[in-house]
C-alpha cells in the first residue's frame, strides 16, 4: 500500500482517504466505503463517550481517562485560574505497531 500525502507540513491520512483505499482495495462502491469509515469512527466515539475501552487488537488502545481537578495559572498574567475535572481520551499503541514503527520502511517515511 502506498500512501501519498497531500500537505506537506502535516502528513496525514483522513477519512476520505481510507474510504478511497478501501474503494481501490477491496471493491466496495465509493457510498459504501465512506459508509464504512463514517460508521466505524461513529461506533469507536460511542463507546468512548459511553466510558468504554477501545481495543483494537494489533493497534492499540483508546481509554477514557478522569483528570482530576487541579489549580493552572495564565501563563501571560501569572493569575492563577482552576482547571475543573474533565475526561480525556489516551491511546496506548500495541506492541506490534510499536514494533512496526521502530522498522519503518523508508517509503513511508517520506
């Protein structure tokens, strides 16, 4: 699979690109691939918002995290100001990816 990146700045893949790829990969229908993305992406939120772990086997993790509250200061003023509790989404990379990553090829590296 070779992926070409359309800014150079900031690489990266979106979701119109994985539904091209699964058009030229697999065969579905263009309506059909952005269905998929779209209700994958849709099914992963859910669940995180519902508080669920999200493990995707070879990849990695997503975890909902609780921060608690704490004190922050204004970094222009020096004032300090309350940061409230609030949920965060972590993603912990599988031992496989992390692998993957360290052996990159130098193709997608570019």
């Amino acid at each position: 699979m070779n992926l070409s990146f359309e800014t150079i700045e900031t690489p990266a893949l979106t979701k119109a690109q994985l539904a091209e790829l699964l058009f030229q990969q697999i065969g579905l229908n263009k309506r059909e691939s952005k269905d998929m993305i779209d209700a994958f992406f849709d099914l992963v939120a859910k669940q995180l918002v519902e508080g669920d772990d999200v493990k995707i086997s070879g990849f990695g993790n997503f975890q909902i995290r609780t921060k608690a509250p704490r004190p922050g200061r204004n970094p222009r003023t020096g004032e300090t100001i309350p940061i409230k509790a609030r949920r965060v989404v972590t993603f912990h990379a599988s031992q496989k990816l992390k692998e993957q990553i360290q052996g990159v090829p130098t193709e997608l590296s570019q």
